[in-house]
C-alpha cells in the first residue's frame, strides 16, 4: 500500500493532542481507582448504619447511629462526587479519542484487512489444488472400478472353466484394495473441498467489514496529517474567521468553510482507491 502515514516525525498537533489524551487519560484511571475506593468505603459505613438500627433498642445510644449514619452520608456523597469528576474527565476526553489513538487503529485495521485479503487468496489457491486432486484421484478411482469390472469377468469366467480350487487373481486383489483406498482419499477430500468452500462464502462479509474499519480508521490518520499542516497557518484561519463573525453574527467563529477545488478531488479519489489491496 502506499499510505504510510507518520512516515515522518508528527509536528505539534498531533503530539499536543496525545499528551493531553494521556495526562487525562492518567487522571481518569487515578479517579476510578478512587471510586472503587469510595464505593468500598461507602459499603462499609452503609452496612454499619445497618447493623445498628437493626440490633438498636430504646436503651442503646443514639449517638452511635446518628454518627454512623452520618458517616455513611458522608460517604455516599463523595461516591457521588467522585462520579461527577468521571463524567467530567470523559467528557473531556471523549473528543481527543478518536485522534489519540487514530495511528494505532490504523495499524490494526491494515493488518487486520490484508490478513483477511492473504487468507482468501491462500484459501482460492488451497481450493484449487483440491480440486485438482479430486479430480485426479476420480479419474483413478473411475479406472480403477473399469478395471474391476472387466478382471471381474474374465475371473468369473475362469472359474467357472476350472474343475478344482480356484484363487482369486491378485490383480483383481490389487485393484479392489486401489478403488477402496481412491474413494476414502476422494471422500477425505471432498470435506475439505467443502470446508474450503464454506470459508469462501463467509470471507467476502468479513473482508466487507474489515475494509469499512480500515476506511473508518485511514479517514481519521488523513485528518491528523491534515491537521499537522494547517497547524503552521492555523492564525490565518482564524483571522478570517474572526473577520467574518464581525461582518455576520450567524457565523461561527470555530469553523471556517474552504472551497476545495474539483481538480484536486478526482486526484485524491483515486489516490485514495489505489491504497486499497486487492486479493
């Protein structure tokens, strides 16, 4: 294929995107290791509360299960906030995503795809021999039972002449041992020939599969490079746009619509086709 993308060292966007990914990322796991820590807490203090008001009594103190009862709201509220504070990360984080983690999928999803294109190539080949063998062996199992026939008479024949003990020839002998071994071997292979078969019908869905995942993931590793470029003139953008939300309040001054010439499309189209394997 020729799509290699990071092929040289990634600039600023891509680097800032990934650090951020990760330091929230770092944060998040941190955060959750503590919310099962809460929840942990939380237990305890909510089965401690229990306990008391259930073995309670109008000579016990109220003290303690007023203190247990606080110290299980207590902890029930920071569960609580220890979730606000996830839901907070991961909606940070969500966004970042795609991108952070856009080289890796890629990789996967390449390997994954002309695995996927290798295997049918190497089953369409599989299969072909098979059924050259099959055919082969056919041919000799079909001679083989000919032959049968025709040594089957003239033995039948001998030993209706004969006047004492008659042997069966041995190449009658031969060719029976011949044709059972042929229709075991032809049996054996018709099964794999069939499973051969099967595998092909069910590849082209999976290898349709794949090849949308590889799209998916090629569209985001494109818009990274993207992004590495425009990064250097990323002030003219917003200039412009700064520009036209003054002129038209409608405008939103986070994005700026281009014109991409069709020229450049049909190019990038087909750039885009070459890079796809074939089996």
């Amino acid at each position: 294929m020729k799509l290699n993308p990071f092929s040289k060292k990634p600039t600023a966007y891509y680097d800032k995107v990934k650090a951020k990914y990760d330091q929230l990322d770092h944060e998040l796991t941190a955060t959750k290791d503590q919310l099962n820590e809460a929840e942990a807490d939380f237990e305890r203090k909510r089965r401690r509360q229990f306990e008391l008001d259930q073995h309670g009594s109008m000579y016990s103190s109220t003290r303690e299960q007023s203190q247990a009862s606080f110290a299980a709201s207590e902890a029930s509220n920071r569960v609580g906030h220890i979730k606000g504070e996830i839901g907070q990360l991961e909606s940070r984080i969500a966004p970042m995503r795609r991108i952070a983690l856009a080289p890796d999928r890629f990789a996967w999803a390449k390997q994954a795809f002309d695995t996927l294109l290798a295997q049918k190539l190497a089953t369409t080949g599989e299969l072909e021999k098979v059924n050259a063998l099959i055919a082969k062996v056919s041919k000799r199992v079909a001679d083989a039972d000919a032959r049968i026939v025709t040594e089957t008479q003239s033995a039948t024949q001998t030993m209706l002449d004969a006047d004492g003990e008659f042997n069966v020839p041995d190449v009658l002998t031969r060719l029976e041992a011949e044709l059972r071994l042929g229709k075991s071997s032809l049996a054996e292979l018709e099964g794999k020939r069939d499973a051969l078969l099967a595998e092909l019908r069910e590849l082209p869905t999976v290898i349709r599969e794949a090849e949308r995942v590889f799209i998916g993931c090629r569209a985001d590793v494109v818009e990274i490079e993207l992004y590495e470029q425009l990064m250097p003139a990323m002030t003219l953008f917003a200039r412009a746009s700064a520009a036209r939300r003054q002129n038209d309040y409608r405008h939103d001054e986070t994005r700026f619509e281009i014109e991409i010439p069709r020229e450049l499309i049909e190019p990038a189209e087909v750039a885009l086709a070459a890079e796809l394997p074939t089996a």
